[in-house]
C-alpha cells in the first residue's frame, strides 16, 4: 500500500492574501508577495500558483473564494485590465476585504469606483513597497488572524452531532456548484466540522444575549493547570511549523498524562497562534496558572529549541531552557523537555512527574519517516481545499522510508477514512484504504489506539455500524485514556450511544467537562448545543448558539443551527435572520427552506429546497430529506432518507432524535427506517 498514489488535490490549499494585479505590474505585486510572505502571510499569486494543466479561470475562482482579502495593485494599468475588473468584483461579491496598493493617481472607473468604495488605501511613495510594507503587512493582518481553535480551516477532536450526519468535528472543504433563483452560482468550498480535528475566533467577554441564561459560578483557576502554546517557527526559512506544531502537540500529549494536572487541549492552546498576546490575558482565557511557550530554530541538521515555563500571575519564569541538538536527537529533547517541565511543576506545584516516551515516535527510529509523519499531520489538521492529499503523500513517503511505522499506517487510515466521508474518495474506496492502513498498523502494534479510532470511525461514520465503532473506540480509549484519542473516542461512544437510545444526559455532561480543558474549543459548543436541542432544551441551546458566535461569528453551520433552535422555539423572525447569515450553503438552504415554510412563504421556501437539491443531491441527501419532512412531504422525505442510507449507512445517526423529522415519527415507515439503520436499542 506505501506504494499507492495519492489521490489528486481536490483544490488548492486557501490562502490568506490574493494578490490582484495587472501584468505590467509583475514587478510590484512580486516585492509585495515578498514582504508579506516574509511576515509569515500567505499568498496566492497567479502565474506562480496556478496547478499545472488546471483550468485558469478556475483557479482564479477558487483562490479567491479561499483567500481571506484581496490586495490591489492598483495602477494606470490595472484600471484598465479585464481580468482585474472581474478578480475586485469576484472578492467583492464574496464580501472579502480589500486592500488597494495604489501607484497611480489617475481616477478610477466607475466599476472600480463602485467595487472600492469600502476598500482600505495604502499609497506608495517614492520608497516603493519596501516603505510601506509594514503598514501593508499590519492591514493584512487586521483581516487575517488565525481564529481561535486552530488555523483557517482547522480539524477539531471529535464530532459534532449535525443534521444531515453526525458529522466529523472538523472543518472541511468539499467543491460544489450550487444554483438558485434568489442565490448567486459559483464554485463554493463548504467547510464542515471533523472527525477528528478543528478552528476558529477568539474568545470574546459575554454580551447580555449571552447571558439569556444564568451560568454557574466558574470554579477557581487551579494550580496545577498549565497550557503548551503553539512553538515558534525561528527558522530563516520559516518552513519549520509542521515541526514546531509538531513538538507543541507531543508536550501536550505527554504532559496530558499526568492525572494530577489540568492540560489545556490542543484546541484552544492553539487559539493563539501567531498572536501577538500578552501571558496574563492568554491564561486568563484558558483558565490556567501556567504556560509553556518556546520557539524551534533549524539550520541544516542542527536544532535550536527554547522552552519557558511562566507562572501567569506575575510572569516569573518557573524554568526555561536552551536545547542545541543534532535532528536525529529530536526523541530524545521532546521527552527531555516534557521531563524537565514535569519536575519543574513538581517543585513548583508539587505534582508527580510522569515516566513515559514518546508517542509519536512509536514504531520508528528514521528520522526523515518521523519528520514525513509530522508533515502530513500538519496538513491533516490544518484542512485547508487539497490539504487532505498532501497528507497522504507524507504519510506515504514516511512509509516508504519505514513501512514498519504503525503510526504513520494509523495516520494514513485516518486520512482514508475522512476523504470517503467528505467525498474525496467514494465511501467504499476510502472505507477499503482506511481499514487496509489500519489493519497494517495494527498487525504492526496490537496497541495502537489511532488505528483503532480511525477503523471506529470507518465502521459509524460511512458503515452505520454502532457495535463495531462502539467496540473499537473502547480499545481506544483504553488504550490512551488521557490523551487526545482516548478523549475522542469516549466522546464517540457516548455520541452513539446517545443517538440510539435517545437519552442525552452523558453526551451533554461530558461536552460540558472537556470545555473546562478546552473553553474556546467552538466545535464542543456546537456539539453540545445540538445535544441540548435534541434533548429538547431549547433555551439551552440557543443560549450556547449565542455564546458559539459570540467566539467566532464565522463558524461554519452555527447560524443555520442557531435558526434551526430558533425555528424549534417558534421565533420565525428570528430564525430567518441567523439562517441568512450562514456561509455554508448546503446548511443555509435547508434551515432557509424550513423556516421559509413555516412562515408560509412557500415560493422561496421551494427556491431554497431547489438550490439544495441541484447542489448536494450526492452528498446531502439527509438534509434534503429533513426539509421535505418540515414540509409535510413524508412521500419525498423517506424517498430522500433512503438515498442518504444509500450514500453512507452513518448518515442516518440522527435521524432518531433530529427535532426537524417530528412529523415523521407516527409514519410506520420511519421505525423500519430505524431498524434498517441498526438506530433501535
């Protein structure tokens, strides 16, 4: 299998800066491509990322609904230039920022004009881009900050119980055209929650609508509590952060496993990546006492690695270090600064230092295997349109070098796996990969929870099989009962033992006590704001729906599930208003549909089930059914459900107690559908 190629990237990785220009411009728009690359943004700038022999027009297209503003090299010749007319009003269109570079004074046509009314100006005077960079590289920035909880399109821990399919809790990205008489065509990257891993905006102080509801006391901050921020990238090349997120996340694993502590989850001690906030706010968000920060520096073969660990309360440094290692030492300096942290927090916090290797080196002593594994995790969690199969390719290449790394085997399943849920392979090829890899980890280490998790994702999520994911995500969290894995395969079974029962009790509990280790994990709060709406709390969830956006306006399906709480309440009004704010269109029509209808606006709410219907009839089929049911159409609505059965047997997970399907559940075909779906107890 290490011999398999990687499936073709469906998309180019996003971006966070387009950079629009004409071709006499070529000059300006390379010096600023420089500039902000070499702050740490990324570019997107044609003819240099155009994926060979893909369709230009396309990639175009696609690059700036990925990127997150668009700078304008705005010139005599720009103003007169086609193709950046169409690249200002595509952003526009999209609602991306824009940030106009201009070198000429010369007035604007009326359609640039119009397109930049809005836009920020920065002009170049006679010390060209160089003068202006930083102020360019602080507008960038302004819109271009990571989110809280990860990067752009980032994978978060476990699931999230969504309408349509208890989907993966990660963001993902799938192609699709969607049509519509009331809704702008185009090529859209739907993101959606993982499986597996996650991203989004910072934690804000609570507004009045937050507060609907009354919240307990916040326990005190606990001693023994620390967060591992995300390492620094100090390389002159900064092409290190697949390393430095690697190095992080391993700290974070081991320490996890010390029972006496509070470790912060990987989701939020990431929130503050590349910002640039001070200790004392950072550990007051994430409620801990310590923080471990540092940087990785490499040149050649030789590593550089800092590491501190500050007391947030008044700064003092409990210990720091300086490392200079030979890359083949990497093993050793992880547990030998894990080690070091633990001793250190236990003369400090008298907390019992834990024994242990390290787990990611399970399996492998090949250094180039270990750095190809931690590559394609990197692009794994980051998620980003095409990430997927970089992923693979690493994960390959690790085994090509080691095809006795279980691990890597492990990862690769996981990827597997995910691409047949998301579409990038079909479910039965990525299905066949994934329990291929996962029995070759497997066969090479009986106790490798990864590949447990990843085959118990394969067996609920594209199979419908509950025994046999239950089964396996128990080894799992046996296996790693701290870490990462073990934390998501617990949440799973509870997940799926929820959806078969009806009874949401545990899920809820257990949601509420992994955002005490990780309180601006968004992904968590849209899961338990589903689990509260299906155990009819619907003041609950919308109070957590309210708290969700609060954190990050943006997150992908919150504003339709906000709508959908809404619409449960009977607040129509209400509901239509988050429901068109959705940025996901496959949730955005199906919440549009069903409130539309209870409005008895049933022209637009048949727009909007059409728009859904030509644009996810492969993939979405649930969510399709679900608006038929709203309707009262339960002739289309089972017809739709078995279609959703057909396409992935895990798509029915919440069919049992999804509040959308009530009219549903006195049709005798509905309990022949539980049955056929293994959701009767």
């Amino acid at each position: 299998m290490a011999n398999e190629q990687a499936p073709q990237p469906q998309a180019m990785p996003a971006k966070d800066v387009f950079i629009s220009y004409a071709s006499q411009d070529k000059a300006v728009a390379d010096a600023v491509v420089g500039a902000l690359e070499r702050a740490g943004l990324r570019c997107w700038i044609a003819p240099r990322d155009v994926t060979p022999g893909a369709h230009y027009a396309d990639e175009i297209i696609s690059a700036i609904s990925g990127a997150r503003a668009l700078i304008l090299v705005l010139s005599d010749s720009a103003l007169t230039s086609k193709h950046v007319g169409k690249e200002v009003e595509r952003a526009s269109s999209k609602g991306r920022p824009i940030i106009a570079l201009r070198t000429s004074t010369a007035p604007l046509t009326p359609a640039l004009e119009y397109f930049l009314s809005e836009s920020q100006w920065i002009d170049v005077g006679a010390g060209g881009v160089a003068a202006v960079a930083p102020k360019l590289v602080e507008a960038v920035r302004s819109h271009c900050d990571p989110v809280v909880a990860g990067e752009p399109h980032g994978r978060s821990g476990s699931q999230v119980a969504s309408r349509g399919v208890t989907v993966p809790r990660r963001q993902w990205m799938v192609a699709a055209v969607v049509a519509g008489t009331l809704f702008a065509c185009g090529l859209v990257y739907v993101v959606a929650k993982s499986m597996w891993r996650s991203t989004h905006a910072a934690g804000t102080q609570p507004t009045a609508a937050m507060m609907a509801l009354p919240s307990p006391p916040l326990p005190a901050i606990s001693a023994k509590s620390i967060a591992v921020l995300p390492f620094v990238d100090m390389s002159e090349k900064h092409d290190q952060e697949y390393f430095s997120d690697g190095l992080a996340e391993e700290l974070i694993d081991h320490l996890a496993h010390n029972p006496e502590l509070k470790v912060i989850a990987r989701t939020s001690s990431f929130a503050f990546k590349g910002k640039n906030e001070d200790m004392t706010s950072i550990a007051a968000k994430l409620r801990v006492a310590n923080l471990l920060e540092g940087s990785v520096r490499k040149a050649g073969e030789t590593l550089r690695i800092t590491a501190q660990l500050i007391r947030a309360s008044d700064g003092v440094h409990l210990w720091s270090e300086i490392y200079d290692r030979k890359i083949n030492d990497i093993f050793k300096v992880q547990d030998e600064i894990s080690t070091t942290v633990a001793k250190a927090l236990d003369v400090a916090l008298n907390v019992t230092p834990t024994a242990g290797g390290n787990p990611a080196a399970k399996g492998t002593t090949n250094i180039a295997a270990y750095n190809q594994m931690l590559q394609g995790n990197y692009f794994f969690w980051r998620g980003n349109p095409g990430d997927d199969a970089k992923a693979v390719e690493h994960l390959l290449q690790a085994l090509k070098l080691d095809p006795r790394y279980a691990l890597a085997w492990a990862k690769l399943a996981r990827v597997y796996a995910w691409q047949g849920y998301a579409g990038e392979l079909t479910a039965e090829e990525g299905a066949a990969r994934g329990r291929a890899a996962a029995a070759r980890a497997l066969a090479l280490d009986p106790n490798c929870a990864e590949a447990y998790y990843a085959r118990a994702n394969i067996s609920r999520l594209i199979d419908g099989d509950w025994g046999a994911s239950i089964a396996d995500n128990e080894r799992a969290a046996a296996l790693d009962p701290q870490g990462e894995v073990g934390v998501n395969a617990r949440a799973n079974i509870l997940d799926a033992r929820a959806h078969t029962s009806g009874r949401f009790d545990d899920t809820i509990t257990f949601a509420r006590q992994r955002l005490e280790r990780d309180p601006l994990d968004t992904e968590t709060m849209s899961d338990l704001a589903y689990f509260e709406q299906d155990a009819g709390h619907l003041e609950e969830s919308a109070a957590i729906s309210r708290r969700l956006l609060e954190q990050n306006p943006d997150f992908v399906m919150a504003n339709a599930q906000y709508a959908e709480t809404l619409l449960l309440m009977g607040k129509n009004a209400e509901a239509l208003v988050a429901a068109k704010k959705e940025s996901d269109d496959a949730s955005k029509f199906r919440a549009l549909g069903c409130v539309y209808w209870a409005m008895g606006r049933r022209g637009e709410s048949d727009v909007a089930l059409a728009a859904l219907e030509r644009g996810f009839a492969d993939r979405k089929a649930y969510e399709i059914a679900s608006v038929h049911a709203c309707r009262g159409e339960a002739d289309a609505a089972f017809a739709w459900l078995d279609r959703a059965y057909q396409q992935r047997k895990g798509s029915l997970g919440p069919l049992k107690a999804d509040p959308l399907l009530h009219k549903l559940r006195d049709d005798p075909r509905f309990d022949a559908l539980l049955r056929k779906a293994k959701l009767l107890e």
